[in-house]
C-alpha cells in the first residue's frame, strides 16, 4: 500500500490539474447562487428595540483563567473549568458549589455536562478527556471515580457528549477529532482533513441528524458525518484562526468566531459564507459564540474583555455586554434561552438576563 | 578471488543506483495518494446540491420570526418569571 502505482494516465501533474478545476468549479457552482445578500433579504424585518441584559450573577470561585463552561440541561446547573486544572460544578440561581475536582493537569480547556446531568467530562493539556460521574455524596471523592475516555496525541480543546451519556465527541490540537464509547474507551470514529490544530467543534442539533461541524488553525470549518467520517462540506473564509464554531438553532447554518476579529455566518445548504459581523472598532480576536433561541441574536465573546451581541440578521451589532476584567474564553445561552453564561480569564463566571 | 569482489562491486554499484530510486519512489507515492485524496474530497463536495442565497435566507428569516416570542433573551420576559432577575440576598448556612 505504500507504494501504490499509478492508476492508467493518472500523473501527479493530472491529478493536480483535476483538483485545480474542481476548486474552481466549486467556486463557480457557488457563485452562481449568490444572488443576493442575507443583509438585503433582511431589509424587510424589523429592526430590534434596545436590549435590556445585564449580569445578574456573579460565580466567583476559580483562582485562575476560567476556559470553558457548559450548561447543564436542567438550565440552573453548569460546570466550569480553568488553567489551574479545577473543574467546579455550580447550581447558578444559588451560586452554590456543588461539586468540584481539581485534575492533575494545567489547562483544563474543555469541559461538557453530560444529557443526563450525571456526570461532566473535561480534558485539556492532559491529551486526555475523561468523564466523572456526579454524586450525590459530597463526601466522596471525584478524583477517583475519574474514567480517561479520550487519548489524543495532543491537547483537548473541545469536547461535548453527543445526544446520550454514552457517546464523547473531541477536538484536538493533534488536527483531529474523534468519537469515543464512554464505557469502554474504544475509538469509534476518527476525522481527518484539519491540516492544523482543531479549536472548537459543535454537533448539530438533534433534528438535523448526525453531523458535525469544526473550526480550526488551518482557517478552515469543517462540517462531518459522524457515521462514515467523512468531511462533507468545507468554508475557508476566515483570515486567521477560527477558535469557536456554533451551529445556528435549526441546524441549517453555523457561526464562526476568529482571531481575525470577525464573526461569520455560514449557511449549509448554500454551502457558501452569508454574513461577516465585524466593525472597525472591533479589532481583538473573538474566541466563542453563541445563539439566542431564536437564533436571532449572536453574543460573540472578544479578547477585548468584552460581550458583541450581533443582530444575526441584519449583521448590526445590537449591543455590547461590559463587565469581565479580562479576556471572554466561552459564552453560552442556558437550555431555555433565559440567560447567557460568560467565562473569562478575569477568574469569574458571569450570567446575564 | 576476484571474481567475488567483481561480483560484489556489482552488487554495491546496483544498490547505490537502485536506492535512490526507490526513496524517490515512495515520496512520490505519498504526494499522489495526497493529490488523490483531495482530488476525491473536492469531487465530493462539488456534487454537493446547493440552494440560492435568496431562498436559504429566506428560510432563516422564517425561523427566527417563529421562535422569536419565545426567546426570553430577544423579548425579555417579566422579572417574576426570570429566576435570574429575581436576585436573592445571600444566606450563609
């Protein structure tokens, strides 16, 4: 196989030349549909009144940069995880500290609640992401009921269980992502096509069925099907990193947040780029996004300590959410859409409604 | 005697030509099964069927306007229904 001859009249230099004209072709076939912008579509639609949003608690607890949170489907519970490898699980209407382990890795930069509420997988420096199950003795001891699920040849910097408890879906620095069995560990499933490292993945809502999308260093996002592995749909758009990826609530669409300062929108069944959030005020990366449950409204996290929230379909910028001391790592709407959760390397947890 | 060490100035002169020659041949194998992958990843997603920006935009202006009343963060929603409006004094246990 390592040496596989050359199929009859296929050269290096034809095999080159196919791939030169298909990336044109596609370039062609995605032109032609662009007959009008999203923006123009949405002349028609009212424009948004002022939003009234602003922090209504405060989760302090972390002694360092917090990375990563993700809401519990219950909408009051979230886990959050930071660079000094604690990972604390808060009930945020009391701001109580339910749970909370300390692994024994720095950079804890990915973090997920399982659909059960039972347990929360994270993993970051580690190479690993591993699944704990969330007791209802405070007494016991987490640690030890830790279960590496997740063996990467590099650092973890996304995971999220697919739609049971026995399922986990990563992203790597190692330019990979790949599904795993809770229970046993196996390796289920590899992608590859990511020519750097992988930042971020989201998997489409349930409805939409099974696939995937991912954002990485190659400035690409990649949209996978879980079952086959392979990539179906590529967007290069992006000037630099892409760090966050987001699927738009129908599943139709995704977000996309980039270390080139802008935002963007792409929309699956036209397979092209629909809307580019940027402002020339706006000139620090932005490292997480998300939707509101319309899907109306993006809240896009920046490295300018601040909160941009984009009218999805206009793409005017609403609102900005003042109030973390320090860089945005994760947004995420809660379940029912009532509230939004920030993480920041300013140490805290802000939710906002 | 010397017919051994022609033989086995035969055989050196033969690798030292054919070595090369392979290693040329495997890098180029692996930048072949490169181009063939992404010459088969292009075919893939250039049959993909798309739909005009009019028509996906369309769609996702119908979306939001559907869901719209029953986004808390787009409407806002009463301060008695929203227990994060609803800020309690803390009490230590």
């Amino acid at each position: 196989m390592a040496c596989q001859g050359l199929q009859s009249g296929e050269t290096l230099a034809s095999l080159k030349k196919e791939s030169d004209s298909l990336k044109k072709k596609l370039e062609e076939e995605r032109g032609k549909l662009n007959d009008i912008e999203l923006h123009q579509v949405a002349e028609k639609v009212e424009m948004l009144g002022a939003l009234s949003i602003k922090t209504k608690r405060l989760l302090k607890g972390h002694g360092n940069k917090v990375l990563c949170m993700d809401w519990c489907k219950d909408k009051r519970r979230l886990v959050s995880s930071s660079q000094d490898g604690k990972v604390i699980v808060w009930d945020a209407f009391t701001l109580n500290k339910e749970h909370g382990v300390t692994l024994p890795c720095t950079w804890v930069m990915a973090c997920a609640y399982a659909p059960s509420g039972c347990a929360v997988a994270c993993g970051g420096l580690d190479n690993k992401c591993s699944v704990f199950p969330l007791s209802l003795d405070k007494n016991e001891n987490l640690s030890a009921k830790k279960k590496a699920v997740a063996m990467h040849t590099n650092y973890v910097s996304g995971c999220t269980f697919t739609n049971s408890d026995m399922q986990l879906l990563t992203s790597s620095g190692d330019g990979t992502c790949a599904l795993w069995d809770v229970e046993s560990g196996q390796l289920l499933q590899s992608f590859h096509g990511h020519t750097a490292d992988v930042l971020s993945l989201d998997l489409a809502p349930s409805e939409t069925g099974n696939t995937f999308v991912s954002g990485g260093s190659d400035k690409k996002a990649n949209v996978w099907d879980m079952r086959s592995g392979q990539n179906i749909q590529s967007f290069e758009s992006h000037e630099s990193d892409i760090n966050c990826v987001k699927y738009y609530p129908s599943g139709d669409a995704f977000a996309s947040a980039s270390d080139d300062s802008t935002c963007r929108f792409y929309d699956l069944r036209a397979d092209r780029e629909v809307a580019v959030y940027q402002k020339d005020s706006v000139i620090f990366g932005a490292s997480t996004v998300d939707f509101s449950l319309s899907g109306r409204l993006l809240f896009a996290g920046y490295n300018d300590y601040t909160i941009n929230v984009w009218d999805v379909l206009k793409g005017t910028r609403v609102s900005v959410l003042f109030g973390h001391e320090n860089r945005v790592s994760r947004v995420r709407v809660s379940p029912d859409g009532t509230a939004l959760c920030s993480a920041s390397w300013d140490n805290t947890l802000r939710i906002w409604a | 005697m010397i017919f051994s060490s022609i033989k086995l100035l035969f055989v050196v002169l033969h690798y030292s030509v054919v070595l090369p020659r392979m290693s040329s041949k495997a890098h180029s194998s692996n930048n072949i099964a490169h181009a063939r992958r992404t010459v088969q990843q292009l075919r893939i997603e250039a049959s993909l069927e798309r739909i005009k920006v009019s028509k996906a935009s369309a769609d996702l202006m119908n979306y939001c306007s559907a869901h719209a009343r029953n986004d808390p963060l787009l409407m806002g929603i009463p301060t008695s229904d929203n227990p994060f409006k609803d800020k309690k004094p803390c009490t230590i246990l």
